[in-house]
C-alpha cells in the first residue's frame, strides 16, 4: 500500500521524437498592386518559387524596388 502522505510520483512525459529542422530559404518581397490578402506596401517571405511567380506576374518586386507613387506624397 502506498502512503497517503507521500505524493505519487509522476511518470516522465513521453519523448517526443525531435522535428527535423528543415531551413527553408525565405525571400522576400514587396507587394505593389493587391494579392490575397497582402495589399500594396506589404513585404512578405515566401519560398524562392513563389516570390519568383509573383515577381514575374507583376504582384510584388524585390523589396524597395517597388515604383514611387506621387499620389501618396503629402506635399502634392
């Protein structure tokens, strides 16, 4: 028989097995018209193809690539 006054001991939680760390390439890119949910301004990261895609379908550049728009500029 176990003693009330002693508290049971705990079982060690069952190991999980470590994640395999797979380090993917982000690239990032700026969005200039709107895509989904991003909105032109919006700089995201994205596996290599997909920022490509985007780039060549004209959604997004290279970060601070993206064409200056006067309509923006206060002083105007």
């Amino acid at each position: 028989m176990t003693d009330p006054k002693k508290a049971p001991e705990k079982k060690p939680a069952a190991q999980k097995p470590a994640a395999q760390k797979t380090e993917q390439k982000k690239t990032a890119v700026e969005f200039i018209k709107p895509h989904g949910r991003y909105v032109r301004g919006d700089i995201a990261g994205f596996d290599p193809e997909t920022a490509e895609w985007l780039i060549t379908k004209k959604y997004a550049v290279k970060p601070g690539e993206a064409p200056k728009d006067d309509s923006e500029d206060p002083a105007a």
